[in-house]
C-alpha cells in the first residue's frame, strides 16, 4: 500500500448519525476512494443486490435538507448536491470494497472499517463508564434520602418544643 496521506479526523468528520445509524455518504466516500460520485453510485447500481436497506439507503428529501443545514456546504458543494445522497452504513462501506476494485479504494476502505471499529469500541467503553456513573447517582440519591431523614430528627432534637405546664395556684 502506498500511504493515503489523509487525517484519520477528516474521515471520521465525514461519519453521520442518520436515521439512528452511523453512515457515510456516496459523495464523501467517492472522494475518499478517489473515484467520481457518479461513477460509485453507478457501481452501486449494478450492484444493488449486495446493497440491502441496512447496508445503504437512500435519504429522504427532509433528512436531506436536514444535513445540507448541518453541513455548512459551500457552493460548490451545492452544485454537487442536487440529488438525495446514498447513505453507506459500515456493512455497506466493507460492501465497496467488493465492487470498487482500485489500490486507493481499497486501502481507504480498510482505514475507514478501522475508524468504525474504533468508534465502536470507544462507544462501549463509554457505556462501562456511564454504567457506573448511573450506580454512583442510585446510591447518592439513596444517601440524600437517608441524609434528609437525619436533618429531620436533628431539626425536631434542636428545635424548643413547647410544653404545656399545668398551673398551680391561682
């Protein structure tokens, strides 16, 4: 392999959370792959029986404005951007590398299948941490109620209480 000279952060830059997935989509991926996004799409097409929903799907025209909002997109990249993108999820960007067959498209595959697997397992250990933040919040929450009870008690041990004496006399 030759070396692509491209930032890990710029791919992972160019990963979306759509429709609940992580993808990325036909545009960035054809510049990455160093092919033409017409070209992809074209491959695709001829392909789409390697191409089932949760590989690749299409946006739809408001999830589309939607990321065209999000994205900032100068104006060439409006140009570019007439049509709703194909959006790849991770099985559908290793499916790639099965119809897009240049030394370019398949070392930038392999990185971008290493930055998802990386992303995967930071999200997991992060579900460790939050696990454990979650049980710290259970038992403080229990000692607030256990602390009240105790500031309760104090409050009517403190507090003078007013007892009713009997008169003598007169």
């Amino acid at each position: 392999m030759n070396g692509i000279l491209i930032p890990d952060e710029r791919i992972i830059n160019r990963i979306y959370l759509i429709r609940g997935q992580k993808v990325m989509i036909d545009k960035d991926l054809a510049e990455l792959y160093g092919v033409e996004t017409k070209r992809l799409k074209e491959a695709v097409r001829r392909n789409s029986n390697r191409f089932p929903i949760d590989f690749m799907f299409e946006m739809n025209i408001a999830e589309f404005e939607g990321w065209k909002r999000i994205r900032a997109l100068d104006d060439e990249d409006k140009m570019g951007l007439r049509y709703a993108p194909y959006c790849f999820t991770e099985q559908g960007v290793t499916m790639l590398s099965c119809i897009l067959h240049s030394d370019q498209a398949i070392e930038m595959n392999i990185r971008i299948i290493r930055i998802f697997t990386r992303m995967r397992e930071l999200v997991l250990s992060h579900k460790d941490i939050l696990a454990k933040i979650e049980k710290m919040e259970q038992q403080v929450m229990a000692h607030d109620v256990d602390i009240q009870q105790i500031f309760e008690v104090l409050k009517q041990l403190v507090s003078p209480q007013k007892k009713e004496y009997r008169k003598i006399g007169y």
